[in-house]
C-alpha cells in the first residue's frame, strides 16, 4: 500500500512536468498544425541555461536563497527558450508556411532543427551534470502541482476569454478568414510558440527541482517522447487533454519505478499510447474531426 | 521508370550495371581494404532499407517513421534462426561443409544464409502484416508517423529487456556465416526487382492511387484500406530483410535500432527523393559514406565526426526549405536522360573540332 | 467610393486569371460584377484584398473615414497632437472630417498647431487615403475600411456565434461601442442572438451567411466586399439575404457584390460589371444591364 501512495505521488509530481510540457506541443499543434519535435531541445536549453544560472549564483542569495533561485532559473530559462523559440519559427518554420509546404515537410523541418540544436548542445558537453536542490521533495512536488494547475487555469482563461486568445483558436480555423478579420497570423503563430516554448522552459525547471541531474540529452532522451505521447492521449489541441495525459504517462512511469519494472516503462507507456490511440484517435478529450468529402 | 521505353540498349545498359555492381562487390571483397567493404556493404544494406520505407513513404504516401523496428525483427530473428540452426547441427559439422579454410562459405553455407535471411523477412512481413492492420485503418498522417516511432520503440524495449532476444548488448551471429558485398548486392537487386514487380503489378498501382487521393481511389474501386496494409507488409518484409542481412554484416545492440536509425533511413528516403527508387540507393550512398569515411578522415575537423547529427539536422532543414522533393524529387535514374548528356556532351566536343580548323587558318 | 484601375492576376506564371481590370464604385453604391464560374470574380475580390497575388494595378479607398475613434487617431498623428485636434473639433469623426479637405484654411488657426503642421498633417492623410491598398498586406485591408465576405461563408466552425462577431471587431479598441454594436447585430438578426452560444458550424448555411456578413459588420467598414453570398442557399435563404443587402445598402454603405444570380443581384443594384474570362465585357446602369437582350440570353435565362 505504502508503495502505491510513493508511486502515486512521484507520478503525479513527473505527471505535471509531462503536462507542462505536453500543454507546449499542445499548443503549437493545435494552432499551427505541426508538430514542434524541436520542443525538445527548447527543454534541454531550458533546462541548461537554470544549471548555468543556478551555478552563477549559487552563493549570492541569502536568506530568499530558495525561492529567488527558483524565480530566477525560471526567469532565465523562459527568456532563452522563448528567443531560440521565435528564431525557429522565424527561420525555419515560417518559409515553409509561405510556400504552403505539406505537414510532412513541417515535421521533418522539425526534425532537422531539433538534430541541429542537439547536436550544438551536445558539442558542449556530454557529462552529466548536478543541479543543486533548493527544495525538499515534499515542497517540490506542491510547488509542481499547484503551477501545473495554475497555468492550465491560466491558459484555458486566455484561450477562452482573451482576445488575443479567441484570434488564436480563428486563426487555427481558418487563416484566410481570420486575415481578413485584421488579424496578423505571422504575430499569433509567432506568440504560439512563445507560449509553447515558455510552458517547456517551466516544466524543466520544475522537473530539475525534484530530479537534480542535467545532461544535454535531457530533453531528447530523459525526457524524450513522453510529453508528446501525453499530449496525444490526452488529445492534442485540447488544453485539459494534455494535463490529464501529461499526469497518467506521469502516473504510468513511476509506478513502472516503484514496482521494480521501470526498465519496460517504454513498451507500457508506448503500448497503452498505440491502445488509446487505436479506439479513440483524437485522444481521450479530443474532439473527433471528421473529413468532409 | 529506369527505362521509358524498353529498347534493347535501356535494356543491356541495366544489365551491364548490374554485372558492374557486382563485379564492384567482388573486387572490393578481394582487395585488401576492410574499410571500403564495411562501407560497400553497408551502402547496399542501407539502400535496401531506405527502398523499403520509400514504398512507404513515397509510393503509398504515409509516412512511417518506425522501421527501425523492422530491421530490429529482422535483424533478431535472423541471428535466432541462424543460432538455432547452428545449435541442431553442430560446431563440427558446420567446420566441415559449412566454411571453407579460408574463411569463406561453401554452398551449404550460402544455403544457410539466404534461408535465414528470407525467413526472418517473412517473420518481419508477418509483424508489418500485423502493425499495418492496427494502424493504417485508423490513423493518419502525423499520428501515423508517431505511432509507427511509437511501435518500434516497444520492440527496442522487449528486446533490450529479454536476454534471449538480445538484452542491453544484444545478440549476434557469433559463428562467421559470411556476409559480403557479393551477397548484399545480389539481395540489392533481387529487393529492387521484387519492388518494381510490385510497383508495376495492380496493387502498386493501386498503391499510388491511394496516395494521390484516398476517397477518389476508393471511388474507383481501390479497396485503399487493402492496400495500404498490403504495402505496409510488403515494405516490412524488405526491411526485414535489410535487418537480417545487417545481422550478417556486423553485431548491434538493440537500442541502436531507436529513434536514431528511423530518422536515419528517413533522412536517407527524403534527401533522395520520396518516391524515387535510384534516389534512394543514390542518397543512402551519400549518408552512409559520409558516416564512415568522411567523418574518419584525418583532416576533418573534430566537431564534424563527433557532432553528425548536425549535419544531418542542417541537410534536412536545407533541403525542405529550397528543394523539397529531394535530389531526384519523384524521377528516376533513367538510361534515356544519361545518355542524352552522353550525347549532349558528344555535340559540344563535335562543335569545338569544327571551329578550330577555320581559325588555324 | 472604391477605384481599381488596371488590375491583373496571373496564376502560375501563365494562367491569365484577370486582365487589366478596371472598376469604379461610388459611395454609397450598390455594384454587382456578375459572370459565369471561372470568370474570375472571385479572384477580384481576393485580389483587392490581398489573399492572392496581383501582377499590376491599383486600389484606392477613396472615403477613408475608417474606424474613427481615438486610438486609431493617436496612432496616425501621435497623442499631442491628438488631443489638441479634439480639443479643437470635439469628436474623432469631426477631426477626421477635417483631415479629408484637402486645402488648408490658412486664416483659420487651432489652438496649439502651426499652419505646416496642420499642411503636412494634411498631406499624410491624403497619402493615407489614397494609399494603393494593393500594397497593404491582407490582415491591414480592414484598417482601410474594406471588409470581405468571402466565398463560402468561412466562419470560424469551432468557435461561438458571439466569439465570430468578437473576431469581426478585433481590431477596435471601444469596448462600449463595440458592445453597442453588437447588441445592433443582434436586433436586427433575432436568429443570430438566440444562437449565440452555439457554435458557428452547427449553424445552416443561410444562417452562416448571416452572421458571415453580421461578423463584416462588426469592423465598422466603409466597404463591404461580398462573394457570391446566394451560393448554396435554399431559395428562401436566397430572399433573406438578399433583403439584408438590400437594408445594408439602404443604410449608407458602399457594397461590391459578386454573384452568379445575375437576376437577384442586378435588380437590387445600382450599377454593374459583366466579367468574362478575365475581363470586363459590358458595364452599366443595372436597370439597363437587366433588359439587355445578350445579357439576358447569357445569365438571365430568357
């Protein structure tokens, strides 16, 4: 029993890392309609640039020492991902949106940035690193679950409420019309990925708070598909979806751990993603789109 | 496709090609350099995949992004079947008929090899059979992609967790069974040949339908989901066979099976062109020579050789911007247009003697 | 009032889609450009707002008293000199008025701005106004004053009645007077506010084509582009909306209308164009264009 309850908590603690991150493919999916397989690396910087910071400054701050360092890694990490984010999208991704490519182009494109951001990475450094631990586990796994869900509540206001966010969901309709509507969806694709790239950034700081370690395979391998399987189950392009995804691989990996079987948490997190999948494809909270003949 | 017309000439000039590519095999086998064999044959092997994923990909239109996990299939059963043969008739025997002193293989040897590697094959056709069924009906495009990914990741991982299929270091055919470029590229054209039967024959044309356009291919009478799984089993039988022939050419760990070698293979079909077969071979030759031999020279600079994946990251983002149907785009290689240059050429040279004479005077 | 002088559109380098096309709609006009499928009216109308590409020629709004209120007023000539034009002429609207004559009073003097600048204030807004909106890209056309109703409908499905006319007005900033507005839409489609909740793609295609055109009127334009809005419809759909456009017309605005009704369109018009694989074959009154003996063997079925 007391096995259980550790799983489940770990796993809702990894599950709302996974959501972090799956709510960034999410996003990007559901409104540009590709898939962003360069968020990973996005998580790797991330997640580096915390290390770089947290190492900075390891002796400056006092007494706020915890969450001052906390905010700063968070800070650092957003601005970074979110600048590499936009040049992506700038230089990468946007031509081929002019030239009205296919999504199989777009995801390749994808798959070439993220070869080309890993392979940077990589020519850093291959060691592993450690992060420094600024918090108990006890209060890691809070501060994780309380901004997992203030971020989903977040998000779900701005798409649903805000302008800007109504633009995004006309935009991810139909962008003839929302042109003509007066609305700039280079701007919005662009904030798109800010938003995505900003969700990934915070997820890994919130990851490296309860599992200090930081390579520069993180977010390729460590971390790897998870996020995008959860984002699918869940039901990509919808924002509860990716939560709920985000804590069930999250629930599935960590009990994989505690019951001693965490060498096959691929085969199981994979399976029941093809299982999902086969007998609901648009995901658990999906929206089933049929094609109009 | 390599001939627009089926003349005499298109048809000596493929002919003479292929004796040339193998006579290749067999020089390069002779000769003294272990290099140049690891990367002919590892060229032929690779092309034979990279075809495999272009039916796929190219011809049928869905993408996969999982054979990696087929030549994994391939790949196990046929050091499996290769161990198991070994184990039934024994070390001593296998000294006698099986090797020659050399280190070769006698008949029986070649017997061996080429039934494991059609078996395995068929193993893999029958789990593509499998794979394709589940999920060419229900899914498509980028979901199909990912779930594919997503499959080949569930054998990588039960291989890698049971010893007897592998385990962490994996398992090879810890006896010589050969494997040369002589075979690899007698299978590269024995792969080549059954695809072209099959892109000639209805169901690939039926296949091709069903790329251009789904709903018109079932109102013409295409039974699309038929052929989309026929294809996918297809496509899975040549990549098991490219797996298997890998098992003869070196020993891997499961886990080089990954992400990794799908990306691969896929970098290798799009930069040659989807849809385009010689594309393929031609584009698998870049990558792979670029792998070994490029990237070992001396005079490389350090980042290259231990950073590929840059390189591949560049090329492909290269080529999707500015060119992306590939080098081939969805031609082929054909005898006709190589002989145009030929003739081409021939002109310019005529025209050049003509000139010169007037000016001497 | 609209002008288009020497359009062309070409499709792929060798798919003469229009040729030289020119076309005038004075305010408050009703002009309808009919033709057959494929004469490219469609295209037209793309073309003017920059949804597809155009070789040559130009587009004026020639009456750009477009989106009048402060903001819009800030951002063209800066908040100082803003304030001290409102406080000279009281609203937004008047202060545009004032901008539009394009002499300059020199006797008359506002409190705070020299005569130059008041000229080169002048001169930016003639600029303004006759800006070649061919050169704006499409997401700016609707700060000019044109709003497009394009073919099909294409209403945002997934999203709600009320959030598609929210989108209509996107780019104001009066909340009040956006509110207003849309309480205006409301009365006069009763059936779009007992729908507002729902969302836009369960809506029928009459219904959809009301609130495509509602959602136009949302951006406040001075010139509504409409794309064949009967296609589709049932015939008493056909009616509604014609009537509709006949009361928008009524109201003031400056409509160009593209339709393969020829009959409808042209008994509600002022004025009309025949296009015919790329080019205008006939113009005129549209009264006259109805009696037309080959008009009325080409598309009104005599």
């Amino acid at each position: 029993m007391e096995l259980f309850f550790e799983g489940l908590k770990n796993g809702l603690a990894m599950g709302s890392v996974f959501a972090l991150m799956a709510l960034g493919y999410s996003m990007v999916y559901g409104i540009v309609k590709m898939i962003n397989f360069a968020h990973s690396e996005f998580i790797t910087i991330g997640g580096f640039v915390a290390f770089f910071l947290a190492a900075l400054f390891h002796d400056v701050l006092g007494w706020a020492y915890s969450v001052g360092m906390l905010l700063l890694c968070l800070a650092g990490a957003i601005v970074v991902c979110v600048i590499i984010a936009i040049l992506t999208e700038r230089f990468a991704y946007r031509p081929l949106r002019k030239k009205g490519s296919s999504r199989i182009t777009a995801l390749i494109t994808a798959i070439g940035v993220s070869y080309i951001l890993n392979g940077i990475l990589n020519a850093i450094n291959n060691k592993q690193l450690q992060f420094p631990t600024f918090f108990d586990n006890d209060t890691a796994f809070i501060i994780s679950i309380v901004v997992t869900a203030a971020l989903l509540i977040l998000l779900t206001f701005f798409v649903k409420k805000t302008k800007v966010g109504i633009a995004m969901r006309a935009v991810s309709e139909n962008e003839e019309a929302a042109k003509l509507m007066g609305i700039n969806n280079n701007f919005i694709i662009a904030l798109t990925f800010v938003i995505g790239s900003a969700l990934a950034a915070i997820g890994v700081v919130i990851y490296l708070l309860r599992v200090p370690f930081f390579t520069f395979e993180l977010g390729s391998s460590t971390i790897g598909l998870y996020p995008f399987v959860a984002a699918v189950i869940g039901g990509i392009g919808s924002l509860p979806g990716s939560v709920l995804g985000g804590f069930l691989i999250g629930i599935l990996k960590e009990f994989a751990a505690v019951f001693g079987i965490s060498a096959w948490s691929d085969v199981i997190v994979y399976g029941i993603f093809v299982i999902i999948l086969l007998f609901k494809p648009a995901g658990l909270l999906g929206k089933d789109v049929r094609e109009k003949v | 496709m390599l001939f627009k017309r089926m003349n005499k000439r298109n048809l000596v000039s493929t002919l003479v090609a292929i004796v040339a590519l193998l006579a290749g095999c067999i020089f390069v086998q002779n000769g003294e350099s272990l290099l140049w064999t690891k990367i002919i044959s590892k060229i032929l092997i690779f092309s034979i995949a990279a075809l495999a994923l272009n039916v796929v990909c190219g011809c049928l239109g869905e993408f996969a992004l999982g054979h990696g996990g087929f030549l994994l299939l391939g790949y196990t059963a046929a050091v499996l079947i290769a161990t198991f043969t070994k184990n039934m008739i024994g070390a001593d025997f296998y000294k006698e008929f099986v090797y020659t002193t050399r280190g070769g293989l006698q008949p029986l040897g070649y017997l061996i090899l080429t039934s494991d590697v059609l078996i395995a094959a068929v193993i893999t056709g029958l789990f593509g059979f499998v794979v394709g069924i589940i999920a060419l009906g229900r899914l498509k495009g980028d979901y199909l992609a990912i779930v594919t990914l997503g499959v080949s990741l569930i054998f990588v991982n039960i291989t890698k967790n049971i010893p007897a299929l592998g385990g962490a270091q994996g398992i090879n055919i810890n006896i010589n069974l050969g494997g040369s470029p002589l075979i690899y590229g007698i299978m590269l054209v024995v792969s080549i040949f059954l695809i072209l039967t099959f892109m000639k024959s209805r169901f690939g044309r039926a296949t091709l339908a069903c790329r251009d356009d789904n709903i018109a291919a079932e109102a013409c009478g295409v039974a699309v989901n038929k052929s989309k799984v026929l294809t996918f089993t297809f496509s899975a039988l040549i990549a098991g066979l490219a797996g298997a022939l890998y098992a003869h050419f070196n020993a891997f760990k499961p886990i080089e099976f990954g992400q990794d070698l799908s990306i691969e293979l896929l970098i290798i079909v799009v930069l040659g062109g989807l849809g385009s077969l010689t594309g393929s071979i031609i584009s698998a030759g870049i990558i792979v020579f670029y792998n070994l031999w490029f990237c070992t020279r001396s005079w490389v600079p350090e980042f290259f050789a231990s950073n590929p994946k840059i390189i591949y990251g560049i090329i492909l983002v290269v080529i999707m911007l500015f060119r992306s149907s590939g080098i081939l785009g969805t031609a082929e290689f054909s005898w006709d247009w190589f002989y145009g240059l030929f003739k081409k050429l021939k002109n310019k040279l005529i025209k050049n003697k003509k000139e010169t004479p007037k000016e001497v005077e | 009032m609209l002008e288009v002088k020497n359009l062309s559109v070409t499709y792929n380098g060798n798919i003469r889609a229009l040729k030289s096309i020119n076309l005038k709609v004075d305010q408050g006009e009703l002009v309808v450009l009919i033709g057959a499928n494929g004469a490219g009216k469609t295209t037209l109308l793309k073309a003017l707002t920059g949804l597809v590409k155009c070789d040559s020629g130009s587009f004026a709004n020639l009456d750009l008293t477009s989106l009048t209120d402060k903001r819009t007023l800030n951002r063209f000539c800066g908040s100082n000199i803003t304030d001290k034009l409102l406080a000279e002429f009281g609203t937004s609207e008047k202060v545009f008025k004032f901008l539009q004559k394009a002499e300059t009073d020199e006797t008359k003097k506002i409190k705070g701005l020299s005569i130059n600048q008041i000229k080169r204030l002048k001169t930016k807004y003639q600029k303004y106004a006759t800006a070649d909106l061919l050169k704006v890209p499409s997401y700016n056309a609707i700060m000019y004053g044109v709003a497009h109703v394009p073919e099909g409908r294409q209403v945002f499905a997934n999203l709600t009645v009320q959030e598609n006319l929210e989108m209509g007005s996107y780019r104001r900033h009066n909340v009040l007077k956006i509110k207003e507005d849309l309480k205006e839409v409301f009365e006069r489609f009763p059936r779009l506010e007992e729908r507002k909740k729902q969302k836009a793609g369960t809506l029928s295609g009459g219904e959809q084509q009301m609130l495509a055109m509602a959602r136009a009127m949302m951006s406040k334009p001075k010139i509504l582009l409409l794309d064949e809005p009967s296609m589709g419809l049932s015939p008493i759909f056909v009616n509604e909306i014609f009537d509709i456009i006949k009361s928008l017309h009524a109201s003031g605005i400056t409509i160009l209308l593209v339709e393969q009704n020829a009959k409808a369109a042209l008994s509600i018009a002022d004025y009309g164009y025949v296009l015919e694989t790329g080019k205008i074959v006939m113009e005129g009154k549209a009264s006259e264009l109805l009696v037309n003996e080959d008009i009325k063997k080409a598309y009104l079925g005599a």
